[in-house]
C-alpha cells in the first residue's frame, strides 16, 4: 500500500457532495417511428420478429439497416449532386443490458443472411471443385507446351502458341456477406477480391472498438475503419506481407454493447469521429410476455436474395464500380433544409454529440438509399432511378425524431464542456485505482485520455473540488525540507461509501 491509497488517519466530516459527476443524467429514448419510416410490411415484420425475440423492434430495425446496407453495398450508391456520393454503408450498435435481448434481435437478421450466405458457399464450392481439377490438367498442359517451346527454340523454329487449356479461369470466389472476427489484413484480402463489400457483425463490440487501437505490431486498425466507412480506396501494407489494394472499401458494423461498457469506451477514447459513425440504439427492455402477433418470415429471404441481384457497373477501365442513384430537385431542396437544421443544431453541441450531428446529412444520403432499395426488394416494383422526396423525407424523420435523440442518450456521457468530461474520467481513475489520496502528478502519470496534461488536469481537479469529491490536505513536511506535497482527499461517496 503506498502513500496515495492509504486511509487518511483521521475521519473526515465531508459535506453534502454534488452527486451529477458520479452519474450522467440520462435521456429518455424516443419512441421509434416504425410507420412513419418504412413500408407496412417492412414494419409488420419488424414488430413481429422482435415480438419473436422477445426484443425491442429498434433492435432489428438497427441491424436490418444495417445488413440491407451491407448487401447493396458498392452495386449502388446515391448521389446528391456532382462531387457527393454516399455509400449504403451503415453502423449500428445495439445498446443495452444482457437480459435485453440484444443478440435474439441481431440473429433475426442475422440468420437469414447467415443462410443465403450458406446456399452461395455449397455452390461456390461445386464450382470451385470443378476449377480445381481443370487448373490441374492446366498445369500439365502448361508443363507440356513450355517444353515444346524449348524444343522449338534449340531448333530455330517458331514456337506454337500457349494453348488455351493452360489457361483455367479465375479461381472461383467464396462470398463472404458476414464476418465475425476478422483481422485487418483478412479483411482487406476479402474486400478486394470481393468488391461489392461485406459485413463485420460482432455481439460484443466493446473489446472490438478497444482492441483495433492495441495492434501488436505497433500500429493501430483504426484509420482502415474510419476509411471503411466512407468506402475510399485503401491500401494494407505491413512488413512480410505482400500489399492489399481495395479501390472502394466498404464494410458495415453491426453489434452490441452493454451500458457501462459504451460508459467507459466514452471516456477513456478520444474523439476522432469513429464512434460518431455508429447509429446507437438504446430503448427500453421489452416487456416480459410470449408472442402476440405474426410476421410473414420469408419476406427478409426473398428480400436479401433480390438485394443480392443488384449488379455493379464496369467504368471505362473495365474496373468494378457502382451505379449511382442521382437525387431528384425536390429530394436536393429538401436536403438543403435539414443541412441548414444540422448546421442549428451544431452550434448547440458539443463533444461526440457535435460529432454526430456533423454526420447526419451524410447519413441521411445513405439512409435515404437503404430505405429506397429496402422498399424495392421486398416488392414486384421496378428498381428506383432516383431519390425521391418520399424517399428523404423518411431518412430525415428517422434521423430528427429518433437517431439524434438516442445520440442525445447514448452520448450523455460524453456531454458538457471539456472540464466536465476531464472530471468525468478523473472520477473514473480514481475508482479503477482505488484511491483515497493522490496527487495531480500521480494522475498525470496514468495519462488517461482528457487528462494527459495539467490544463486538462487542473480543471477538471476543481470541479471535483467545487463537487466535494475531493479536497486539498496537507501532507506532512518533508525530513529535509522543501514543500510538502499537494495532496487530495477522495469523498468515500465517489467509491460508493458512506460520508
């Protein structure tokens, strides 16, 4: 035990301490405009598959998002006008307890897409087996004709042209729509021989988002996700390991995360917009109670399979690219008016709120696609052309009225002024370290993210002190002299003891 966590040798009267750093106040979640969002049957089965899962259906209409996103991928993306272009891209973390029913509601979307993945494996893998057996003779005919090229060569003749049987194609490719763990360079392999995309589903994404920035090699997996997102070209190179080139990276996010660990992932990160990017989803439990209504199962089958048909383009390269869905002038007005909201909305943030507010209009792009083609696959209706108003309109509403105020929820924790968060986790770093005392040296020592240096240190030590959390004591001087230590008290009530 040393000097900082020994108890001090007397009893301390404190005072009435100022409880708001020690706990966030949370927002209530709004309520999810299902009807006003999706189509009724789109709706209908998302009601029904939650009921199922004993879940609430903002859970799956989260990780429906965004496998339908995932699944479009790069055969589509929208674009408002010349110079912006979206990706369907979309991140969605579920937040919740774990009795809340979080992974039932993933695996309603999940499964399926697990099971057309699985129907296009078995016959990738017929086909694989035949190229297999054609790129063996291959390599005969190949042996053959380079020795006959030898002998044509020590005779001065002309050599006979490579046959075209020692050619056996393009290996074929294993689809790949999902992956649960996955290092960065599997994942960019898999990316660049499949282009449209794919999907990094995860149940816990709290050791995922913690474990990217910590690469063994020194490196960190965080500028791949943030380039993931935008579906920019990327490149991997690492020592020993021949280069990965993706000319549009593109791979949704779909996961969990309980409310103390989303607490804790806030405070100890710093802000540089990846957490910005996921569409949090935190609604209350479902009640407790069996099934009381039906959903028509196939409709998410016959969906991911017309989805799935999307083709993507050839540019004048011969490269793979998308197709881009222009926005029609009354969808562009619309956007004009919620970037002008965005841009309100702004000037009253602050922190990972003002983050994610900086996203929406992008994010409203996006949604308006998924949403578009989400209609389209679960109808006999011509694929749309063009972003429609109805289908902006519907992007917004979801976006004002339900992912701003969950981001309002989900973030209070990151809320308030820079002091505030540096308290914030200066609160955190006392209980993890148990003390009773410390010193601002101690805790700049630990270098904690928003308190790695005394301007971030000092502030946040006097609102602790304003709070009676803590309190300055004078430690006793030292044998050969010079001034003594500044140390602090910790309130017991910041441990959860008594005062």
């Amino acid at each position: 035990m040393n000097a900082f966590t020994k108890p001090l040798p007397f009893k301390a009267e404190w005072p009435d301490a100022d409880m708001r750093l020690l706990r966030a106040d949370l927002p209530e979640p709004p309520a999810l405009p299902l009807d006003e969002v999706f189509s009724p049957r789109w709706a209908a089965w998302m009601r029904g598959a939650a009921a199922c899962k004993g879940a609430p259906p903002d859970y799956v209409m989260a990780a429906l998002l965004s496998v339908c996103g995932s699944l479009i991928g790069n055969s589509r993306w929208c674009s408002p006008w010349q110079g912006w272009a979206e990706p369907p891209v979309l991140w969605s973390v579920v937040i919740g307890s774990p009795s809340a029913g979080k992974s039932p509601a993933i695996d309603a979307v999940l499964v399926p897409l697990k099971n057309a993945e699985r129907a296009m494996r078995e016959a990738a893998h017929g086909e694989l087996t035949e190229w297999r057996a054609k790129a063996e003779v291959a390599k005969l005919v190949e042996s053959a004709w380079k020795e006959s090229v030898k002998a044509a060569i020590k005779a001065g003749e002309e050599p006979e042209a490579r046959p075209v049987d020692a050619d056996p194609g393009p290996e074929p490719v294993m689809p790949r729509l999902a992956v649960s763990d996955a290092t960065v360079e599997k994942l960019a392999v898999i990316t660049s021989i499949i282009p449209r995309g794919t999907l990094m589903a995860r149940d816990e994404l709290a050791g995922w988002l913690q474990g990217m920035s910590r690469y063994s090699g020194g490196g960190s997996d965080r500028p791949f996700w943030l380039e993931a997102y935008g579906g920019r070209p990327f490149s991997v190179e690492r020592m020993g390991r021949d280069p990965v080139y993706i000319d549009r990276l593109a791979v949704g996010v779909l996961g969990g995360i309980q409310p103390d660990r989303l607490r804790s992932l806030l405070l100890r990160s710093d802000d540089d917009g990846l957490l910005a990017r996921f569409l949090p989803v935190w609604p209350y439990p479902a009640p407790v109670k069996r099934p009381d209504i039906l959903h028509e199962e196939l409709l998410i089958d016959t969906a991911i399979v017309r989805l799935l048909s999307l083709e993507m383009s050839t540019d004048e390269n011969g490269h793979r690219c998308p197709l881009f869905v222009p926005f029609s002038e009354d969808a562009r007005a619309l956007l004009d008016q919620f970037r002008l909201a965005a841009r309100g909305w702004e000037g009253e943030s602050e922190g990972l709120l003002l983050s994610f507010i900086g996203k929406l209009p992008g994010l409203v792009v996006r949604l308006s696609l998924v949403l578009s083609m989400m209609e389209w696959a679960s109808s006999e209706a011509s694929e749309p052309n063009e972003i429609t108003v109805q289908h902006l309109a519907r992007a917004t509403n979801l976006a004002e009225n339900y992912l701003l105020p969950m981001a309002h929820r989900a973030y209070s924790e990151n809320a308030g002024s820079p002091a505030h968060r540096s308290a914030r986790v200066l609160v955190m770093l006392i209980r993890d370290e148990g003390w009773t005392t410390f010193t601002a040296r101690e805790v700049r020592r630990k270098q904690r993210s928003h308190l790695q240096g005394m301007e971030a240190i000092n502030p946040a030590v006097r609102l602790l002190e304003s709070a009676d959390l803590i309190r300055p004591i004078t430690d006793a001087p030292k044998p050969k002299g010079g001034a003594p230590k500044r140390l602090f008290a910790v309130n017991p009530v910041v441990h959860g003891g008594e005062r």
